[in-house]
C-alpha cells in the first residue's frame, strides 16, 4: 500500500506577523490533539506518520497540562480567606459560580 498524502502535522507554537513565535492557546491546543488523536484512530497510517503525530500530540499534552497548572495556581492566588492568606479549595461544579459561602 502506497499512501501519497499526508496532513502536516500541527506545530505547538505559532509564527506572528512580526517572524517571532508565541505559544499556542489552551483552546488551539486542545483541538489540534483531538484532530490528532482522531486522525490516529480513523485512518490507516504508516508507522513513520503515527509516530511524528504521537510526539506532537505529546508536546501537545504537556503545554495544555502546564496551562491548566497555570490556570489552577492563579485561582488559588485569587482565592484568598478573610485574614489574606490563600485557601486552598476542591472545585465543586455544584457551586460554581455562586457564592455559598459561610463565615
């Protein structure tokens, strides 16, 4: 089996207008490894192409795992008790975006 098209596989950084690169957004990020990871499941690839898709889909990961990290850090910042000190909390989806809190 000969295969005679390959999609390029998507880059972690993008280049601006001015010729330097910046880093991709979350959301870019996490759509270009489903496509990815879809592409991985969906079609018959050779080993060479599933290979080059699995590193970038790992770099992929790990930016994304660093900016959930980020993400979460600057919450806890944010979340500050009443003496100024940061308070740790578990996210709860129940209460998200209310304020249920008793002193």
């Amino acid at each position: 089996m000969v295969y005679t098209s390959f999609r390029a596989v998507p880059k972690t950084v993008q280049t601006s207008e001015a010729g330097g690169t910046k880093p991709l957004p979350f959301e870019e990020a996490i759509q270009k490894l489903e496509t990815i990871v879809d592409s991985m499941e969906s079609e018959e690839l050779p080993l060479e192409v599933l290979l080059q898709r699995f590193e970038e889909g790992t770099r992929l990961l790990r930016l994304c795992q660093e900016r959930l990290s980020e993400a979460e850090l600057k919450v806890q910042r944010l979340e500050k008790d009443l003496a100024g000190d940061t308070v740790s909390r578990p996210f709860d989806p129940g209460v998200a975006g209310t304020d249920t809190e008793t002193a």
